[in-house]
C-alpha cells in the first residue's frame, strides 16, 4: 500500500513518528496532555507528503492522535497513580459530563470542514497557553471548585473541544483547576486519566466517521491511520513514565511555562497554515 511512496521517504517518515511518540510520551506524564498536543500537528505537516487530501488531512491527524492516546494515558495515568496524584473522587463526579462533551465534539469534528476543524485548534491552544504564562501566580477565581451545574458544564467543555482536538484532556483540565486553587501535580495527574474518558469515544467516532471519507493516506481505518499508530505509541508508552516522573520533581511554576510554551507553538504553526 505504500508502493508510490520513495523507501528513503518512507524511512524518514517512521523515524519522524517514532521520535514525535518520544517527545508525546514524554509530555503526556510531564503535562497530562496525552501527547496530543505534540502528534496532531506533526501528523498535520506529514500527511502531505503521502498527497493526502487538505479537506481531511486535519481529521486523520485528529483521529489518529486519539487512538495513541488510548494507550498513552493508560502508562501515564498508573504512574500518577502510584504517586497518589489522581483525584479519584472528582474524576468519578466529573466522567459522565466529559463523556457527554466528547460524544458532541466528535459530532461536531465529523461535521467540520478542515478549516473550522485547525481555527478550532489554533484559538483555543493560543489561548490557554497565554493564560498559563501570563496568569498572575497567585490568580484563582476560587478556592474550591464549582458546584453543580457549573462543575459539569466545565466536563461537557473538557470533553467536547479536546474530542475536537485530538488532545487527552490535559490542556484544558490542568488550566482549569489550577483556576480553582487545585494543586498542579495532582491537576497533571487527574488530566492524564481523564485522557482514557476522551479518547476510547472520540477513537470510535473517528473510526467510523471516517469510513466514507476520500483521499484518505495509505494504511486507513476511517480517520485513523494505523503507520502514525503503530510507529508512535510504542514511545509514548515507554516514555510517558519519565515524564510523569520529571512532574513530580521539577519546579511547578517551570511545568506552567513548559506547558504553556509547547501550546504557543502549536498554536503559531496552526495559524500559520490556515494563512
């Protein structure tokens, strides 16, 4: 299936996979963010070179995000857990209203044309991202979080833009309780679970939406492309525990700057090819 495509391309291709699953590993235990934040853009810049499609380019790299993240958040969320930073009573509360979000979000992405589909992901990465570098340190709206309902429309939010996404959960649900006096760590590692909730519905959705979809690269399954899979969740697995490790160990105004420096990028190279 990839007979039109050049070996040493072909090569280079899986080398560049591999290491973005070192890189998403790496950050789905440091940031909780399931890797995504790292794989969709990378997919979205290497999918060209198999000609595929602008129209469905986005949602192939946004469907394949959420599969690696299945297995990603899996590794990362047992090391978190193992260190007790998960809140198992908050995700409990909270699982239903994301599940909910991500059941609309990935509606709504099977919907989108690719361009509302990459705005979606340039605003919202840009503007979380300057909200962890230039929120005053010791800015919170509260010291608790929210009763109901305002706690489940924050989970519907959760899970409906990071279906939309491709992300694990993490680069909304870290800056959002941190809003609320939550401690980071424990933010870091609740979002590293919260990634399973979004991305075993948001995987299936994009799995059959995308059964119809022309143009798709070689080695689909819907929007799901089984090469990007299969070549980056081997490292995210493998790496996701030394990320979860290095967040238990360095400064937590660094893994805010961190955190919020990888979103600007993103968002930059996002907005960049929309022009």
């Amino acid at each position: 299936m990839f007979e039109n495509i050049e070996l040493p391309l072909l090569i280079g291709l899986v080398v560049a996979l591999i290491s973005t699953g070192v890189v998403a590993g790496v950050l789905a235990g440091l940031l909780g963010v399931g890797g995504g934040i790292v794989i969709v853009p990378v997919l979205f810049h290497i999918l060209p070179f198999f000609d595929v499609d602008n129209d469905v380019r986005i949602h192939v790299a946004v469907g394949t995000s959420l599969a690696t993240i299945i297995l990603t958040s899996i590794s990362s969320a047992r090391s978190h857990h193992k260190k007790g930073a998960i809140d198992w009573p908050l995700l409990k509360r909270w699982g239903p209203a994301i599940f909910i979000g991500v059941l609309g979000g990935t509606w709504a992405a099977s919907i989108a044309d690719a361009f509302v589909l990459t705005l979606v992901f340039a605003v919202l990465a840009l503007i979380v991202a300057a909200n962890m570098a230039f929120r005053p340190e010791n800015a919170h709206l509260s010291d608790t979080l929210p009763s109901s309902p305002i706690k489940e429309l924050l989970g519907v939010f959760i899970g409906w833009f990071s279906a939309m996404m491709g992300i694990g959960g993490g680069t909304f649900t870290v800056p959002i309780l941190t809003l609320f006096k939550y401690p980071i760590r424990q933010a870091v590692g609740t979002a590293s679970a919260i990634g399973l909730i979004i991305a075993i519905p948001g995987t299936t959705g994009f799995l059959i939406s995308g059964f119809s979809a022309d143009n798709l690269p070689p080695g689909n399954i819907g929007y799901v492309n089984i090469l990007g899979f299969l070549a980056i969740v081997p490292m995210t697995i493998l790496f996701a525990p030394l990320g979860a490790h290095i967040a238990h160990s360095i400064n937590t105004n660094r893994l805010k700057k961190l955190f919020a420096f990888f979103l600007f990028v993103t968002s930059i190279r996002m907005f960049y090819d929309l022009m």
